[in-house]
C-alpha cells in the first residue's frame, strides 16, 4: 500500500483543519437559543431573612421563579450522582453513555433510555420538549456541544436546575424547594436535595401527589449512591431514608397585597423586603380576630403596617383583611397604599412644625371657643368649649378648634408644602382648596405613608436622624430632610403618651402601666375611616379601619375600632424601653404657670423645656398687675390715692375664653369691678372691653327664617361678661333694644343687609359687632 504523498496529505490535514475551524465557528458564532435569554418568571417576595411571603405565578400559569446563582452542593452532587456522573470530564456528549444506552434499547426492543447528559436534556429543554427521533437527538446533541463551549459547566447546571420540570406545573430547583419544603435551596437536606434530582427524571408520572412509593423508592436509591460515593455517612444515611415525602405543593401568602403593589414597580421576579415573616403571621392572625369582632358591628376591611425604628424598615404590613362580600368591599385592593380621609392623624405633625419653629410651647395656652373663618365652624368631638386649654392637651385630647386655630397662625400653604416635603404624596390640590379643614380630615393620605411619617418622628426623637422609611431591603432611599428636629419630636411624643383618649380611658390604664406608648387616633367625618397610629420606644404601629367601598358604619371610631388592634399589636410586639430627653436638643424657659407663655415678671413661674433651636418670644398676655383698695374693687390713680391702692398680679383672659374657661376651672377669679367713682376714668385708660359675642360666631353671615305667618324670624345672639352681676343694653344700630341681667341673650331680628350691635355694660364699657343678615 502506497503512501500519500507529502502533497495529498498537507491537503488532507488541510480539509481536516477547515472541518475543525468550521465547527468551531459554528459553535462559538451559531446563536444559541433565544429561550435561554427569556423566560416568564414567576414574583417571589422575601422577607428580611429570605424566607417566602407571597408569589405570584407566571403569565404561562408555571410555578417558575428566578434562577439561583449557584448550585447548593448537596443539590449538586445529588444531581450529577443521579443523572450525569461524568458530567465533569464530557464535552456534552457522552459516547459511553449513548453506546449503554443503545445497547439497552436493542435488548429491550424499546426506546428505555436516552443516554442524554444534563447538557443534552438542557438542550432540549431549550427547545421546548420536541418529539424524540434521532434527527431530533442529533440536533440535541450538536446544541449540548454548543452550550459546553459557550457557557461552561457552572452555567448549564444552573440553567438546567432553573428550567427542570418538577411535577405539576412547578418548574426549575427554587420553586420546587419552596413549593414543596418551604425554604430556600440552600437549606435543603440530603433527602430533599435526593428527592429534587430525581423528579425531572419523569415529573409527569412521578411526583409528590401520586405513587408516592416509587418515588420513596428512587429517592432512597439515590441516597444510597451517595453513601456509596462517600458523600454521606451511615448515619445521615439513615436519618435522610427516615425524612418523609411532602405532601402538598404550597406557597404562603403572607402579603399578598404588597406583593401586588411591589410586583406594579418592578420587573424584577424576585422582590426581596424588610418584612420578617413570622411577625407578618402573627400580624395576621391577630388582624383576622380583630376583623371578624368589627364585622358584627358594619365595619369589614383592616389595613395594618408596622415599622422598626432602629432602621426605619417596614416589618409587616397587611394591606387588607375583609370580612364580608369580598367583592363588595374590595378584598383585592391594597388599602394601606391607597388615599383615605385623614381624619385627626395629621394634629401631631403640625403641633411638631409649631414647637420646632418656636410659635408654640407645649403649655401654651391655646383658645377654644365657638369659631368660624369665613363660613367654616369647627367642633370639638364632644361639642363642647374650653375657653383655653394648653397646647399639648388640645393634642392629646384630639381637639379639633385649637388644632384649627394653630393652623391658621401656621399657615396652610405652609404645613402643606411641609407635609409634601415629608413624604405625603395624596396631596394633588392646592393648600387653599384644602384650608383649614386639612389638619381635621380635609385631605387624604395612605396609612403606609402616615405611619411612616410618625415613625421617622420617633426615629428624629431618638437618634435625631429620620431617613426616608423602606419596605425593600436591596434599595437604600436617598437622604431627606425632616423637618422636625429630636427635641420638637420628643415633646410631641411625650405629649401623645401622657393623656389618654375618650372612650378608651379604663383600656388606656391597662396598657400605660405595662409600656409607655404615643399614640394618636383619628376618625373621618361621615364615619368612613377610623386610624390609630402609635409608637412605642423600639415600633410605629398604623392602623386603619372602615369598608372598603366608602360605606359609613355607626360604629366606626378611631378610639374604639382602630385603637384595640393597635394596643393588643404592641402587647404583641412586647414593651421596648422609651427614649430618653434628648438634653443636648433641648432648652429651659421660663414660663407662667397659668398660660404657658414666657414669664414676664407678673406670674408665677416654672421651668420648661423647648427644642434648642426654636426661638419662642411670646411674653405672657394674660397678665396684668391691677390696683385694688381695701375693700378689693379695682382702682386707680385718678380716683384714689397711691398710697390706698395695693397692687396685684391677676391672671386673666379674654371674655369669651373666660366665660368657657370657669367651668373647667373653677379656681380662675375674675377682675373684679371697678369702683363706681373709678369707670369713667378706666373707660378713657383701656381698651378692653369686658364682654364679648360667643354667638353668632365673629364673621357670621345669618339667614333668617320666614315663619309660617310670613313674619321673619329672629336670630339669638349670645353675650358674656367678666362680672356675674353686669347688666348690659342693647341697641340694633340707632335703635335701644332693651337690657338683660346675668343672662346675656336677645333674638334679633333684622331686615338683609349689613347691620351694627351695640353693647354697654352698666360701667359704660362698650363693644360693637358687625353682622350680615341674608337674603332669600
């Protein structure tokens, strides 16, 4: 036999050369499928410790979750000992593989087995399962050649553990360790690792929820060939074979609804949040008892959110529990991200703004007393007046008028933009379309958003810091602001926690003795939403609760619907010790006892505490040094002599406020009379007039009835005096009207138009009140 010639052979290792180049080419440049770029994915939602809250499955129906990074090694090795043991060394094809398997199917006279690597079954899991003929085989076989050269074992293990049936409609290792062990793949044991790399092998056949004997059997054989592999010793032998099958494929649904609103955000298959699910659970059942008692009482959604301080993070939030017609009253909806009216929620914040920038201390005292600001008259929850009261009890009894009257010395453009500045983002008008119905219900606000505003003044009272708070544990908020600074804060919670609310005073007591919580409720005007929001030294607790389509329920209040759940949530969460003073932000003033305001010289005083930077000027009004004789009648120099008078300090307020003001606080002394011989003098010395209109209101206009005769009616106008025994004449522009004693009130009647009440005491004090009587 003749050689080749040097010739021939050069060009025979030629063509060998272009063969090998060309199916180099054709593996590196031949595109790979396009299924291994794109899957739907199936939402997976983990709490702070990787454990699973809620998931949603894929648009195609499958249980496929995000692919794990990398392989857990008692997967690993459970996986290749099972299907591939030379997974290591081959290209993608193992000759000896499809020479046994081959081998195999002849002596069977069927096919039995495919003699497929994981790269091969890979590949054909990227090409969607087609029909197994050899031509199909080959094309498998090319592609795991392909797949070897481009992506590296590491790859395809990960990519085929990610995209392997594992019975029913659960795909790929992470689904699979969840649906059926309920953790993560990295926890598994060697019998659930064992279970896992046997069931791709014939999921449709095979898998937890049928013939469940043979899959013990396979799962036991391939644990053996562990041990046998040195793997594993005897004893785990013995305790994995003793480990039971699962039984249901399940995912929890710990929060389902933020798990909706997250997944709107994001494209992301895997949403990782600061929840900690076991708390989320016990939220939960708790949320469920309180929600089955309100049923019975026509109140059928709750929303509950619960915030740490130390970080500021979300730890559980229920968007809606219901109880009822679950399409009546929206169980879909995520109540706890969606507006809601605010009812009294928003008090504290704009009490907070007025400490810190030093237009209030929180003994100042501040009125209460019919009130109305162009047509808008606000009450107090039990319609009663005060004539004063001091700041910080105005807020901790939740009083509608003073906190009206503090906002219109605040300033409504003001607190808006600063309620925008915090986070509120339900504020889509204008501050003067809201007015000042804003700090009592006028706007709206989502309880997420208004607990974590009253958690960042907690966090501002302890640390002095207030970051924006999060609910996902991979995204870190940019930096903001707060406005209110740790010694404001501080006085506003200390504020919350000293007084307790109406209704709930014998409950309050219970939980006062065991921890010490600042807490505000609210509830929105036609009963349609009750909140309570509180803090203890370590959690911020929101709540909400009403029906979800709007519905008003009599029942409804923040003191007795919302405010249980929230004490029976911190009994829940276990007492946490509460921040001390922050000194360092704080200063002492010294102000009167009687008003709060900073003494002047002519009260008694004490030592308070204020935020550092605040500048709070205000001298006390409300006392005034007065001259008395002997027989203690007010006097003064023109009408005695300086040597007969002696002086005192006297607390005093305005009429009206005083008149209210005495039945709280029967202590309070009015100024006494002046001397006969001393009015005329004292007319011509002050201003002040003793007496005021409490009704109509100051900047009423009035409509006046037409009684059944045709005769208009009257309007009854209400007047108070500083002294019990005043008489007082009345006159109707130039016409007297006629006198009144002790009681002060006369039922005007008067023709449409602008028209002027005068009043004189029987000293000759006088007031004029200005009034509009309307048309039909």
């Amino acid at each position: 036999m003749t050689k080749p010639s040097p010739s021939r052979r050069r060009r025979i290792l030629a063509a060998l050369l272009l063969v090998v180049l060309a199916a180099l080419a054709l593996l590196q440049f031949s595109p790979l499928p396009a299924s291994l770029q794109r899957s739907d994915y199936a939402v997976l939602m983990l709490d702070r410790n990787g454990r699973p809250l809620a998931a949603r499955i894929a648009a195609d129906q499958q249980w496929r979750f995000a692919p794990v990074e990398t392989l857990p090694d008692k997967y690993r090795e459970a996986l290749l000992t099972f299907e591939d043991r030379r997974f290591r060394w081959h290209p993608g094809v193992d000759p000896l593989a499809l020479a046994r398997a081959t081998v195999a199917n002849i002596r069977a006279g069927r096919v039995v087995s495919g003699g497929s690597t994981l790269t091969m079954q890979l590949a054909r899991l990227l090409r969607d399962d087609p029909p197994r003929t050899l031509w199909e085989k080959a094309r498998e076989a090319l592609l795991a050649l392909q797949l070897e050269w481009r992506l590296g074992k590491s790859r395809i293990l990960v990519e085929y553990a990610s995209r392997a049936p594992f019975g029913g409609n659960t795909v790929g290792l992470r689904a699979a360790a969840w649906r059926y062990f309920q953790r993560a793949p990295d926890d598994l044991s060697w019998a659930e690792a064992a279970l896992l790399a046997v069931l791709p092998n014939s999921p449709a056949l095979i898998h937890p929820g049928r013939q469940r004997q043979q899959l013990l059997a396979k799962r036991d054989r391939l644990l053996e060939a562990l041990r046998q592999r040195g793997l594993i010793d005897a004893d785990a032998l013995r305790l994995a074979k003793l480990e039971p099958l699962p039984r249901t494929a399940r995912l929890p649904s710990l929060a389902p609804h933020l798990l909706d609103t997250l997944a709107a955000d994001t494209t992301s298959p895997l949403i990782h949040t600061t929840l900690d699910a076991g708390l989320q659970q016990r939220v939960n059942a708790l949320t469920g008892q309180h929600g089955r008692r309100l049923a019975n009482d026509g109140v059928h959604n709750l929303s509950v959110v619960v915030i740490d301080h130390r970080d500021l993070a979300v730890r559980a939030y229920v968007g809606n529990v219901t109880h009822g017609d679950r399409r009546e009253y929206g169980a879909a909806v995520d109540i706890a991200g969606r507006p809601r009216s605010t009812g009294s929620v928003l008090k504290p914040l704009l009490y907070g703004l007025m400490l810190q920038e030093g237009l209030l201390l929180p003994d100042t005292l501040v009125p209460d007393l019919p009130t109305n600001y162009g047509g808008y008259s606000p009450e107090n929850f039990d319609r009663e007046y005060r004539g004063a009261v001091p700041a910080h009890e105005a807020l901790a009894q939740s009083l509608n008028i003073p906190a009206v009257r503090m906002l219109r010395q605040y300033g409504v453009a003001r607190f808006h933009d600063q309620l925008r500045a915090m986070g509120m983002s339900t504020l889509f008008r204008d501050a003067e379309n809201y007015g000042l119905t804003l700090v009592l219900g006028g706007a709206e606000g989502k309880l997420m958003e208004l607990t974590a505003l009253y958690a960042r003044l907690m966090a501002s009272a302890r640390d002095g810091q207030a970051a924006p708070v999060t609910v996902l544990s991979d995204v870190q908020p940019l930096p903001e602001p707060f406005p209110i600074g740790a010694g404001a804060a501080w006085l506003t919670l200390e504020a919350l926690r000293d007084v307790a609310r109406p209704g709930t005073a014998r409950q309050w007591r219970l939980y006062r003795s065991s921890q010490a919580i600042a807490w505000k409720t609210g509830t929105s005007y036609g009963l349609r939403d009750a909140w309570a929001i509180g803090s203890n030294g370590r959690y911020t607790v929101g709540v909400w609760a009403g029906n979800g389509n709007g519905e008003p329920a009599p029942a409804l209040g923040g003191a007795t619907t919302a405010a249980p759940l929230m004490l029976d949530l911190f009994s829940l969460l276990g007492p946490a010790e509460w921040p001390q003073a922050p000194l360092g932000d704080l200063k002492e003033l010294r102000v009167c006892r009687d008003d709060g305001y900073l003494a002047g010289g002519q009260c008694s005083a004490r030592t308070v505490l204020a935020p550092l930077d605040s500048h709070f000027q205000a001298v006390t009004p409300h006392h005034l040094r007065v001259h008395v004789d002997d027989q203690g009648r007010r006097v003064h120099s023109g009408c005695e002599n300086v040597a007969a008078m002696s002086a005192r300090d006297w607390f005093v307020l305005p009429p009206a406020q005083a008149y209210f003001y005495r039945f709280r606080h029967p202590e309070y002394r009015p100024l006494p009379a002046w001397r006969e011989d001393c009015a005329a003098g004292a007319r011509a010395l002050s201003s002040r007039a003793p007496m005021a209109v409490i009704y109509p209101h100051a900047g009423s206009a009035l409509y006046l009835p037409v009684e059944l005769g045709g005769q208009r009616g009257g309007a009854v106008f209400r007047v108070v005096h500083e002294r019990d025994d005043a008489e007082l004449f009345w006159h109707l522009d130039d016409r007297y009207l006629g006198r009144t004693a002790h009681f002060h009130e006369w039922a005007i009647q008067a023709a449409p138009g602008w028209h002027t009440l005068t009043l004189v005491d029987d000293q000759g004090f006088r007031l004029r009140r200005r009034f509009q009587v309307l048309s039909h």
